[in-house]
C-alpha cells in the first residue's frame, strides 16, 4: 500500500487516475449538484480503488455499464469519507454516480443579494486545499494529476466559467437550461479544479486575456487590471514560456475568502483589489506567477506548501520590479517582513507551524494556513539568488520549471536538483535550517530604502511626538500608507486616533489595505468613531485576510468583544463556509 499524501485516502498502487469526464447538473433550489464522474486510468487496474470524498452522496457505481461495489468508510473530520470501489480485473474506466451536499465545503451557493447585480444566484467553488472532494470524487492530492472534459447544466440565465478551456454552450434537454462544455488539456492537480455560475460576463484585455465579472463590476474590473498582458510578458522574462495558452481571470463576488486562486487558465480574484488606482494588482502578479510556480511545479503535499508560495511571492516580487523599479519590491518586501514577523509572534518562535516543511498530518489545512511558507519562503529564495547571484539564478529558475513541469514535487527532491545544479549553495546559506526549523534564521535577507526608512522612522517615533507632515503625507502612495500604518502602534489614545483620521480621512478609505490596517489600530484603540464603519466593512468582505484580524482585534479587547460577537451574528449567513470556521475559532478563544 502506498498512501503518500497524509491527506488523502488515495493509494496510488491501486491505481492512478489519469483522466475525469464529467457531467454536472446544478441545481440551484435544492443546493445540490447531481453528477456523474467517469474515471480513466492510466493502467487498467483492478481490486480496490480508494477515492476521497466529502460530504459527498455516492448513488452508484459502474464499470462497462454494470454495477460494481462501493463502500463509504467512517468520516473523518479531516479527511472526509474514503469510498471504495470495487472494481473488476482489468478496468480502464469506472463510473460514479453522486450528489454533493447543500454544505459541501467547497462550495457557496449565493442567493441574488449577495451578488453585485441583486438579481440572479451565483455558485463559485474553492477546491484548496482539500475541498475538491466535497465536489467530485478524486484521489484529492497533488500527487495525482488528471486531465478533464466537463458539461455543466444550469438555468438558461446563467454563464458557466471554468478553469479550462470553454466550448460551446447548448440547449439542454432540460427545459429552460443550457449545457457549457469545458476541456482541460493539460493535467491538474485536483485543488486547481474550479468553476462559477452567475450572471456573468467578459471583457477582452489582450490577446491572451479576458476578465470576467457580473455586468455591474466589468468596467472596473477592466480598468484595474488592464496591464495584464504586460505582466505576462515579464513573467515569462522570469520562467519561460506560459503554457496554459490562456490568462483570463474572474473576479467574484464580495464573499470570495482568498485575495486570489490560481485557478488555470481562469484565476480567481476578490473585487477588494478593485481600489481604482491599480495599487493592489500585485495580487493578479501572484497569482499568475502560480501559473509556473504551483501548476507546472506542485507541492507534493501540504507539507510542501512552500515551494508553492515561496516561490510565487519572490516571482510576484519580480514582476513588480520589472514594471514598477526596485523601491516598489522594497515596500512590497517590506510590507511581507512585517506579516511574517506577526505569524512568527503569533504562533511562537518554536512553534513547528514556523518551519518551511510543516507536518500537517491529522490536521486541518485551514487551520494552519499562514504567511510563514510565503515570507519565510520568500526570503529563503531571495537569500538563494543573493548568494549565487541574480544571473546565474535566473537561469536556474527556468531550469528547474523545466525539468519539474506537470510534476509535484517534495521540499527534499527540491534541495537535490539545487544541490546538483547550484552546488554548495545550500550549503552556503544554511538552506537546511531554513527548511527544517522553526523561526527566521539571522541571516535573514533585510529589503530597505530610503523612503521605507522615512516612513518606519516615523511611525516608530509616534511615541515621542513625531507626526507625518498632512500636506506631504496626502501624496503617499497606498503601499506609503501601508508601511506607515503597520508601523504604528496597535493601541493609540483617542487624540491620536482622531488627529490620524481627521487629517487623512482614513475611515472612508477606499483602499481596502488602508482601511482595514486603520481599522486594526481603530478596534485595538477602541476609537469609538470608527465602529459603525468596522461593522460596515464586516459586513462588505468576505476576504479572510481583512476578517480574521479585524476579528480578532475586536475579540481581544474585552470593550470590543461584544461588537465581535454581534457583528459575526449579523454577517456569518453570507460568510464563506471557510471563513466562517476561521472566525468561529477566534471567537471561541
Ligand atoms: N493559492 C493561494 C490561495 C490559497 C492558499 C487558497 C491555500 C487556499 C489554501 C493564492 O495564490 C494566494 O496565495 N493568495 C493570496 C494572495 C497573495 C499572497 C498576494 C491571498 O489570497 O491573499
Ligand atoms: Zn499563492
């Protein structure tokens, strides 16, 4: 038996699922998809298979049109539910028959008010980390890549977007429905399985780019993002060629609990990067630089998180640099340090979670997200290219892209094909310590400059009186106000709170960075005025990374821990399923 992925039952010497064809049928008044999942192997196979379900209804099984037996092991809480099929000598393709549940956790099925247009239902789908198996039965790891075809039927109102390549869309033989095809020619890992249905619709970029949104959002969207195609162009300076021939990108509804999802060929986006200034598109840069760091080159399992994020922030940092110059890496860099230092004191310099390569065997994914595999990742690889030098890196970099693509990969395989292209590089920066244990080592690389020292300098000196000069401070950029916010401290007086907010109008804050960074010393302060809006914007996003602190600081302050409370019983109906857990688990601290 070979189970070498802790969080999943699948055992890849039963077999190896190479191939899904799938027939979806959504129904939106009974919160369910129907779904027949047609598994191909890559070599006939026959005895027991093991799949990872979750919440899933299994209705039945075939092999060659004939039924076959299954089996649904005990829930495990984690893991979800093991089905096994039972399949006869031989099988190349078996069928399964399923439903998903209304609580299916990789799903959030909105009603029309919680859309932007108020008039038709949306569904989206969340598959990372392990999510995939309450939508379709897989072998849910990395490991185990497939290619897939899919039809998708929903109310004739509504527009199926997919990660994958979109075909035609039919009538159904159900009245009033129609049929999306979709096919995905290059094989994925099965967290990078994702869709959403709604009122829909696209606006084309450039000649390998689209956005999509609803209607109501689409000039926005288009305006904020229209250096898409320039950003592709230096991502591919970075890695090499783009192979999934497509970079489109949705952004969803407010409810969305990620900043972004790599999803192929369609990436995922909150419309809080919508700031009208272009200030927040980095998110876009990351989660295109996924597209080679994540889904050519894939973290074998969560332990190897890492590799996915470490990479794909220093990329994201890279593609800043070539458009905007190297101060704007600096702040981003800087901005990066300071949530890593925050993860680190949260969890505790010794804590496990702070290592690169994690152990998250019987634990919840969710649960142990955090900035660590990114900023500590992000600095081991930057220390990697300091040492050998920018060109020589470079160079690397595309040959490790190469040589791993369409592959998923340990932190171990990672540090042999360094240590035989790079050799002694390793070595040179402890690259060991950085991976297997806990803390940030002291050769941490710094990213400084001039104006980021002005701004911490004077945030710093809050204390001794030191204030921002209005005038001067009206022109910062929003990554200006970011370095400067997170620098002060979390509990001011209420003079203080008022001067920052009369003076800079930070409560109405369009920006979401700045607001929610203001809103954080706001709730820690217990500045009163800026309740109403702490509320509001609670109430707005669904993005975990403005939730779960902003809760947090509210629930910590005993005069707060109340508007905590009332404000999630307000807002955890519209709340993404994922989200909802996070923040019930602060306020249950
Ligand atoms: N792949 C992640 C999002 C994710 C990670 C979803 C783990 C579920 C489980 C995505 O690429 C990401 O990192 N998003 C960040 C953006 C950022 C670091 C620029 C986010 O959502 O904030
Ligand atoms: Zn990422």
């Amino acid at each position: 038996m070979s189970r070498p992925d802790p969080h999943s039952y699948a055992d890849l010497d039963q077999g190896r699922i190479s191939h899904q064809d799938l027939d979806l049928f959504i129904d939106f008044a009974s919160r369910r998809i129907e779904g027949a999942a047609t598994l191909t192997l890559a070599v006939p196979a026959g005895g027991p298979l093991d799949l990872d379900t979750r919440d899933l209804e299994i209705t039945g099984a075939t092999v060659g049109g004939e039924a076959v037996p299954f089996e649904l092991a005990d829930p495990d809480p984690v893991m979800g539910t093991r089905l096994r099929l039972q399949l006869p000598p031989g099988t190349v393709q078996a069928t399964v028959h399923f439903a998903t549940s209304p609580q299916a956790s990789a799903l959030q099925w909105l009603e029309p008010a919680q859309t932007d247009g108020g008039t038709h239902p949306y569904l989206f789908s969340q598959c990372q980390a392990i999510h995939a198996r309450s939508v379709l039965p897989c072998q849910d790891t990395p490991l185990a890549r497939f290619t897939f075809h899919a039809t998708v039927t929903v109310p004739e109102d509504l527009t199926v977007v997919m990660a994958a390549a979109p075909g035609e869309a039919v009538p159904s033989t159900r009245a009033g429905h129609r049929t999306f095809t979709f096919a995905m020619p290059q094989s994925i890992p099965s967290y990078l399985f994702a869709f959403a249905v709604g009122n829909i619709v696209s606006k084309d970029l450039g000649p390998r780019s689209r956005v999509y949104t609803e209607p109501e959002t689409l000039e926005r969207a288009a305006w904020e993002f229209a250096e898409v195609d320039s950003m592709l162009t230096a991502a591919e300076d970075v890695f090499g060629p783009y192979l999934w021939d497509r970079f489109d990108f949705l952004v969803m509804p407010s409810s969305f609990p990620y900043g972004g999802m790599e999803n192929p060929r369609l990436t995922f986006l909150t419309p809080t990067l919508l700031a009208g200034d272009r200030s927040l598109v980095n998110v876009l840069a990351h989660e295109l630089a996924h597209s080679w760091t994540g889904n050519l080159v894939t973290n074998a399992t969560i332990d190897d998180f890492w590799l996915n994020e470490g990479f794909t922030v220093w990329a994201e940092r890279c593609i800043l640099e070539k458009l905007e110059g190297p101060e704007a890496k600096s702040l981003a860099a800087a901005i990066g340090r300071n949530g890593l230092n925050e993860a680190i004191g949260t969890f505790g310099p010794d804590s496990p979670f702070t290592r690169l390569k994690t152990d998250g065997k019987g634990k919840d994914p969710d649960e142990f997200y955090s900035l660590v595999p990114y900023e500590k990742g992000f600095l081991l690889v930057s220390l990697l290219e300091q040492a050998v030098g920018s060109d020589r890196f470079a160079a690397f970099i595309k040959r490790y892209i190469e040589h791993f693509s369409f592959t998923s990969i340990t932190t171990e395989q990672f540090l042999e094909f360094l240590e035989a292209e790079l050799p002694g590089a390793a070595e040179k920066v402890g690259a060991k310590q950085w991976v297997y244990q806990a803390g940030l080592p002291a050769n941490a690389p710094r990213f400084t400059s001039a104006r980021l020292e002005n701004l911490q300098g004077l945030a710093t000196g809050w204390a001794d009186g030191k204030r921002p000069d209005p005038a001067a401070a009206r022109s910062w950029s929003p990554e200006d106000w970011q370095i400067f916010l997170q620098a002060l401290p979390r509990k001011m007086p209420e003079a203080d709170c008022r001067w920052l907010d009369e003076s800079f109008d930070l409560t109405n804050a369009r920006n979401a960075e700045i607001l929610c960074n203001w809103l954080l010393i706001a709730a820690g302060s217990g500045y009163e005025p800026a309740f109403p809006r702490i509320r509001e914007f609670l109430g707005e996003v669904g993005r975990m990374k403005y939730l779960k602190p902003l809760y947090n600081a509210l629930h910590r302050n005993e005069r707060t821990r109340t508007l905590a409370v009332e404000t999630f019983a307000d807002h955890s109906a519209g709340y993404h399923p994922i989200a909802r857990g996070g923040i019930e688990r602060i306020l249950a601290q």
